[in-house]
C-alpha cells in the first residue's frame, strides 16, 4: 500500500506536466513550413507580392543590379528577377506536385500488391523494380523524355515514374511489416474479406513512412525538374521557370550575378525546407 | 560462397536483360523515330521511296521481334547501331567521348571521398559540441544545392570575381579544377551523411566506451576502433552514387562545355538519336550492376562477419 501511495502523486504530477507541456517549437521546422507555404502563395496569387509582370520587360531596364526598385536586380530585357521567381513558383511547384502524386500512386499501387501477394507475383514486380533502379535517375527520366516530348507536365511525369521504384520497395516493405501485426489477423479472423482488410487496415497503417519519404522525394523533384528545366527539356523560354531562369541568366554571368544565383537560393530553400519536414515526419511515424 | 556468387550473378543478368528490353521497347519500337525526324526535314527534298530505303537500310522496317533479335546479337557483338544525326556507328561516338568521361568522374570521386572524409572527421574530432553538429548539419546543405547551379556559382567566384582560374586558354589543371569540384559536392553530400550517422551507431557501442574508459584519445578511437567498423555502409551506397555520378557528369560537362559522354547524351536527347541514348542506358545499368556486384564481394573482405552469415545462408 505505501508503495502505491508514494506512486500515484508522482503520476498524477506526470500527467499534470503532459497537460501544460505544449507540443515544443522547433524553429527550423516552423521555418520550413515558412518558405513552403510562401511558395504556395506565390503559385496562387503571384501578383499579390510584385507590382512587376513576370513575363514582360521594361525598356532602359535591363541587366539592373539589385537595389530598392527591383529586390533582386532585372534580366537582359527589363523584367524583375524576383517577379520572375514569383510566377515561376506555380512551374516548379506543380510539377513536383505531379511527380511526387506519379511516384507515391503508382509506388504505393506496386508495393501493396508486390507485398500482399503470393511469391511470383512478388518476385515479378520486385524484378522490375530492381531493374528500374539499376539505370540511373537521369538517364531515365532522358529515356522518358525522349517518348514524352518536352514540356512542363512530361518533364513531371518522367520524375515522377523515376521514383515509383523507391516508393514501391518502401511500401512494399511497411505492407510485408504491418500483414504480421495482430489486428490484421484479427480482422481476417472476424471474417474481412481479403481486399476490404487490405483496404481498411494494412494500406493507411502502411502510409506513415511512405508519406515521410514522400515529402523528402517532393524535395528531389523540386531539384530534379530545375535540371532538366536548365538542360531545357521543360518550360519553354518565355514561361518562368526556375531552372530555365538559372540557364539563361547564365549567358550573363561575367556582368550579373544576380541572374543566377537567386533563382537558385529559391530552389534550395524550397528543396531544404522539404528534407526539414520529411525528417519531422519521419520521426513522428 | 560459390553458390551465392552465382545467384549474385544470374541476378545481375536478369536485370541487365530487363533493362535492355525495356529500353528496346519504349525507345526502338516506338513511332516517330529519328530516321523520320532526320530525314523527314523538307530541305531534304527526299521522297517517301527514298525515306523507306533509308528505313530499310537501317533496319528498321522489320517486324519488332526481329529487331529486337538483331540488336541484342548487335550488342552482344560490341555494335550498338548507328548515330542517325552524326552519321557514324554509336560506338565510335562512345569510344572517342568515354575517356574524357571517365576521367572527370574518377576525379570527381576521388575529390568527394576526401571532402566527405574530411567532413566526417571534422564531425567527429572538432573540439566544441555546437561545432560538431553544425559541421555534422552540412551535408544536408550541400545534399540540396543543384549540380548546375554549383558549376555557375563556381565559375562565377574562381573565375570572374577573384581570377584565379582563367576561361580562355587554361591549361589541364585550371580546366578541370571546377568541374570536378562541382562533381565532387553533390556526391560528396550523402557520402558524409551516411558515414556521419554510421559513425555515431558505433560510437554509441559498448566496446567505444571501453576503449574511451581506458583513456583514449578521440583521435584514436576514430581511426583505430570505429573507421573499420563504420566504413561498410559507406560502401553500400556507391550503386546510388554511380548514378549520381553519371548524371552528375551530363550536368557538369553541359556547364562547362567540355566534351563527353555527358554532352553526348545532352544531344542525343535533343535530337531523339534513340540508339545513342539505348547504348548509354544499357552500358549504365550494365556499370551500375557491375559496381554493385563488386561492392557485395568485397562487404565480407572488409567485415569478416558477413562471411559467416552468408555462410550460413547458402
């Protein structure tokens, strides 16, 4: 009894503190949330945050360094950098907004019937997989490109294909771990048939770590589109890409530095405040 | 062993001849080739007659099945077709632009071995607590820099701002100084974050502590007890920096204007030449099978444990 007594304050204190205890404040994390949900904003409503055109120069304005007109300096024929970064933001986010849907769809798709099915159909898939990420990245996503077409949306899709391998061998993975949990069996063992507990219990129970990895992968595609986008595989000249703004500012990069090096600060901010939120959701899962 | 050595192999080949017939499939025998885009061109003046001899020419007015027999005898010979836009056998194409390739990547490894080495140690050894993390928190910055941009920026700094490296005439060195610096960042990155963690896990080891309680220095215990033990996963993960390499490679040399297999691939994609970019994809899987393969033979060498539980399993 004393036993007891002398235990049930220091719970009761224990839970106290877990009440008061608010979920704690990371700063680089809130940060991260920042710039991704400014860059929404900017896909949204671009022309909340510039006064200037994103795609139409002004005369006599060219190649202006950065000063309090124009943040971040103008280009060869008159337009505002930062304008220019502002509505190319809906670019380079929806297309990793697609190439991460292509990967994590397509991924999650082979996995759970790589993982819930018998051994050839197992084997079979997980080949396949193998086989995808023997070549690299690159490579594919060029291969895919060479079918597709240039362009804003099949330069999405061939990121999104590269990385359904990944994602396949992940979910596969979580699939094969959570079948062996109890409440799996339970559910058979009350009757579900095959695809209802397949559907109800194994797939969200398996998505934690995928939708970790997802968010890391949203970060690569961010990178992934701004190379092929610079290789000028994607958008074409006048849209504002990031990755294109990077290529052509390059023709200028002996007299303005500016041309280059902020779009470029744009796709790492972006691609860092990915790998900070995939990390937080890792931990979480 | 031997078994296992086999089944590692016969493994390899399977995805080696997946990766070729998929590669047959979407580039080779899909419509609008590049006989078409090439020849196609009214200032040609071609005729459709003249088109289809070309076609046959090529061979590629045969049934699917039989192309597809011809090129893997083609390719099993060492022929991987024709360039349609240069005009000359893919092989010779290859074979002039692999060395140049060949050198900036190894030197591009070599490069960002020493800086994730360096970077680890420094994660490790450096004297402050804050410093150490803050030096173990780089590589993450460095893992989310594009290739191109760090080339640009590179050139931009060394060349324009302080002179130190000149764009007309340089000699080898200055030539090749940024590329391969800009190659080395980016495959460095996640080398340092995976042996950066590896070399925490071991820290964290019950045999660490012993050494540490029977007065060793940091630097000792590094390179004598934990270098050996956490050098493995290092090694696992050259498959994925093959392919960052390669594609590395293509991004640098488009930077930088030099010729190689890069600027080859560059091209072949502007102008669909599907047998070069085929050739290229298969001799990637084909490195990128053969890194692995190597990479699982030599794991037991470095920990002699591996060797028994293969052992056990065959």
């Amino acid at each position: 009894m004393t036993t007891l007594d002398l235990s049930k304050p220091t719970t009761a204190l224990k839970s106290r503190v877990q009440l008061v205890k608010w979920p704690r404040l990371e700063p680089t994390l809130v940060l991260s949330w920042l710039v991704i949900a400014l860059a929404i904003a900017f896909a949204l409503a671009p022309q909340l945050f510039t006064p200037h055109s994103g795609t139409i120069g002004l005369a006599g304005n060219q190649l202006k360094p950065p000063s309090a007109e124009h943040w971040l300096g103008t280009d060869e024929i008159g337009r505002d950098v930062f304008a220019r970064i502002i509505y190319g933001a809906i670019n380079s986010l929806s297309g990793a907004l697609i190439a991460v849907t292509v990967g994590f769809t397509g991924g999650t798709a082979l996995g759970l019937i790589a993982g819930s099915s018998r051994r050839v159909v197992d084997d079979t898939i997980m080949r396949l997989v193998d086989t995808l990420l023997s070549v690299p990245g690159l490579l594919l996503q060029l291969s895919i490109i060479i079918i597709l077409g240039f362009g804003t949306t099949n330069v999405a899709i061939a990121v999104g294909a590269t990385s359904v391998a990944s994602f396949a061998r992940l979910s596969r993975a979580e699939v094969i771990r959570v079948r062996r949990a109890d409440y799996v069996e339970a559910a058979f063992g009350s009757g579900g048939r095959f695809l209802n507990v397949l559907w109800r219990h194994v797939l969200p129970n398996s998505l934690g770590t995928v939708l970790a990895y997802a968010a890391l992968q949203f970060g690569v595609a961010i990178l992934a589109i701004a190379t092929l986008g610079f290789l000028g595989y994607g958008a074409p000249p006048p849209i504002p890409e990031w990755g294109l703004l990077i290529a052509e500012g390059r023709k200028y990069m002996t007299t303005s530095w500016w041309l280059t090096v902020f779009p470029g600060l744009a796709v790492i901010l972006v691609v860092l405040a990915a790998n900070r939120i995939s990390l937080a959701l890792r931990a979480r899962s | 062993m031997s078994n296992y050595l086999l089944s590692r192999i016969g493994q390899a080949a399977i995805v080696l001849l997946l990766a070729f017939a998929a590669s047959f499939l979407l580039l080779q025998a899909l419509p609008g080739d590049a006989i078409l885009i090439k020849y196609q061109n009214p200032e040609m003046g071609l005729t459709p007659e003249q088109i289809a001899e070309i076609r046959v020419l090529y061979g590629a007015d045969a049934p699917i099945w039989v192309q597809f027999g011809n090129t893997v005898w083609n390719f099993v010979q060492g022929s991987f077709g024709y360039s349609v836009q240069a005009g000359v056998p893919v092989r010779d194409l290859i074979a002039v632009n692999l060395p140049a390739t060949l050198r900036l990547s190894s030197l591009g490894l070599v490069a960002a071995i020493a800086l994730a080495l360096l970077v680890a140690f420094a994660a490790t050894l450096a004297p402050l607590r804050w410093l150490r993390s803050l030096i173990a928190s780089a590589p993450s910055l460095l893992a989310a820099l594009p290739v191109f941009w760090i080339g640009i920026v590179l050139i931009q700094i060394f060349s324009f701002r302080l002179r130190l490296v000149p764009v007309i005439n340089p000699n080898e060195f200055q030539q090749l100084v940024l590329p391969v610096a800009t190659l080395a960042i980016p495959i460095a990155a996640p080398l340092a974050q995976v042996f950066i963690r590896s070399l925490d896990e071991i820290e964290a080891q019950p045999f660490i502590a012993v050494v540490r309680a029977k007065g060793a220095s940091r630097a000792w215990i590094l390179f004598r007890h934990m270098l050996r033990n956490a050098i493995l996963p290092v090694l696992t993960i050259a498959g994925v920096l093959f392919g960052d390499l390669l594609a590395g490679a293509v991004v640098t040399e488009t930077v930088f204007g030099l010729n190689g297999l890069g600027r080859v691939t560059e091209q072949a994609v502007s102008n669909q030449d599907t047998a070069v970019l085929q050739a290229i994809v298969v001799l990637a899987a084909l490195g990128f099978v053969f890194v692995n393969l190597l990479v699982d033979l030599a794991a037991p060498l470095i920990d002699p444990r591996l060797n028994r539980k293969i052992g056990a399993a065959a």
